[in-house]
C-alpha cells in the first residue's frame, strides 16, 4: 500500500495548526509514559501503523518497558496497569469509539477519583489530538518507515 499524499507538505498550515495542539498535550500534567499508552492505544484502535511505530518507539526510548508497551491492547487483562492508567485506557476507547454511545456516566466518575477537572481536559485534549493524527493517517496512508 502506497501513500496517497503527503499531508506535511501539501498541507503545512494545517499540519502545524494539529501540531500546536500536539504540543499543549505534550506540556500537559499528565504523565509523559501514560501520554505514550493513550497514543499507542488510540492509535492501535485506527489501525494507524504510522503513528503506533511512531509512539511505541518513543515511549521504549523513554523507558517504558516492552511488556505494558506490547500488552496495552489487553489491558483490562494484564496485570500490569494501575486503576489510574486503566480508567484513562477506557477513556481512550470511548472516545476513540465516540460514535457508539458517547463517554459513560461511569468512565467520567472513575475519571473524577484520579483526576481534577484541569486534568481531564488535558486527558481530552491528548486524546483528541491522537484521534486526529491517526485519522489523517490512516486517510493519506502515512506508511512508517521500515527498520533494518
């Protein structure tokens, strides 16, 4: 599969405008590791292979170890993600999954035991950004590159 275009620099304007928020996301309070899950998981969940080479890479080059990088896709069943870091994964998914049914009752009152209303806006926000990224992704068929 070949890229359709290049989203860089046919659209640079665009590109850094998504960029301006990918750097908010980035500065946020939330943990630089737990930023790492939120994209790799939204990104597994678009079947965006750029961005999941991308952030699976940068978060082992911060040291976030090969096991929770690896099992995040099951992690309602490993044993290796805290309460705090599983509520922001289902997070993830309902927001990734928007469409289904919106962001539960439920999820949003697990949210407000771990995180402060600032937080959660930061959370969204990161959410939002990798939703975007991997949608354009996935659109133009960014392809990573292949390692030797």
């Amino acid at each position: 599969m070949s890229a359709r275009f290049n989203l860089m620099k046919e659209n640079a304007e665009v590109y850094a405008t998504l960029g301006k928020l990918d750097t908010l996301g980035r500065e946020s309070s939330i943990p630089k590791d737990l930023q790492e899950l939120i994209k790799i998981y939204a990104s597994s969940l678009n079947h965006c292979a750029f961005c999941i080479d991308m952030h699976t890479k940068e978060a082992l080059e911060n040291g976030e170890t090969v096991q929770r990088v690896m099992g995040v896709n099951a992690w309602r069943e490993a044993p290796f993600y805290t309460d705090k870091e599983r509520v922001v994964l289902e997070l993830v998914e309902e927001v990734t999954f928007i469409h289904q049914h919106g962001v539960s009752d439920a999820v949003y009152t697990e949210l407000e035991k771990h995180y402060g209303e600032k937080e959660i806006g930061e959370l969204y926000l990161l959410i939002a950004t990798i939703n975007a990224y991997n949608r354009l992704g996935v659109m133009s068929r960014l392809q990573p590159k292949v390692d030797k």
